[in-house]
C-alpha cells in the first residue's frame, strides 16, 4: 500500500441532493450524518447549502 | 419553474435525492412530488429517490402516518425511513440504503463499460487473426 498522499482519492463518489420544504430538517439530518450530532438550530438555510 | 429556479444548477447530474418531510407538518408532504418534479429536468434521468419522514421522534405532534409514508413511498418506487436528527433513528439506515443503490448502479454501469470494451478488443483480435 502506498500512502504518499494523505487523503486516499474515492473509487466513487456520488452527488446527493436533499429536497423538502423549509423546516423539515435537511440541515439537521445532513449534520447528523456527517459529525453524529444533533445541533438545535433555529435559523432556517437561505435557498440551498452546499 | 419559479423563484430559486437558479439554484438547480447545483443539482446537474445528480443520482440521488433525499427527499424529506416533516411527519408533523402535513403541508411538507404534500408538497413531495412538487419538489421531485421541478428537479426531474436536471437530474440524471434515473435519479434515485429516497424519502424520508423527519422529526420522527415527535410521536405526541406526528401527523402523517407511517403508512401514509410508505403508500408515497411506493408510488415513487423509492425506498422509505422514518428518521429523526434529534434521536437519530433511520438516518444511518437511510444513508447505508442509499450508499449500497448507489454502489450497486455505478458498478453494474463499470460491468457494462467493461464489457463493451471487452467485446471491441475480441473483434478486433479476430480482425488480426484474418
């Protein structure tokens, strides 16, 4: 194996949208995933997050 | 398409969509396949959906039913999860369903890619061969 760089590149990597009227929680759900917390957060994303 | 239309940009060629809605707020499920049909233009044609119920947690305010849930669900032909950000229910579950269709696709598209090429080297070592 060879480890010069850091970051292995992905075999695959794959583009996911999140659809769904304001306040049913896409950010809440996307936090979840990605650090396994639940942050309360009352201030709504403006149009859309990437 | 009407206000934000320009924010579809970002959604170009996407394969898969989380679409959620809030199981205490009847509105956000009706609306569904609103937000699905205005992305269906940009979006890989067999772009996966899968719906989510959020706020599942809320089961004293919870309004649209499981089963009303999964009936849109399989209209869609879409998996289904109840999930909740605050207790965390179904979000693994989801992402892992997600992850393995998407795997799947992409490996089944590498195998037919594969194959094509394969079969264009087979012709042309038979060409050699003559």
């Amino acid at each position: 194996m060879e480890s010069k760089s850091t970051q292995a590149s992905p075999d695959y990597q794959f583009k996911i949208i999140m659809l769904g009227d304001y306040g049913v929680g896409k950010t809440s759900i996307h936090q979840f995933y990605l650090h396994g917390k639940y942050a309360s957060t009352e201030s709504v994303t403006l149009g859309a997050y990437f | 398409m009407g206000r934000g239309s320009h924010l579809l940009q970002g959604f170009v060629l996407s394969r898969c969509s989380l679409v959620l809605y809030d199981v205490t707020n009847p509105s956000s499920f009706q609306i569904i396949e609103k937000c699905i049909a205005s992305t269906k233009e940009v979006t890989f044609p067999d772009c996966q959906i899968i719906l989510l119920g959020n706020k599942a947690d809320q089961e004293e305010a919870k309004i649209v039913s499981y089963a009303a849930g999964s009936e849109l669900a399989s209209k869609l032909e879409a998996p289904f999860f109840e999930t909740s950000a605050r207790s965390g229910v179904g979000v693994k579950e989801a992402f892992i369903e997600l992850i393995g269709l998407m795997m799947t696709k992409a490996m089944e598209e590498k195998f037919e890619e594969n194959k094509t090429q394969l079969s264009f080297k087979d012709s042309q070592t038979q060409s050699k061969c003559f």
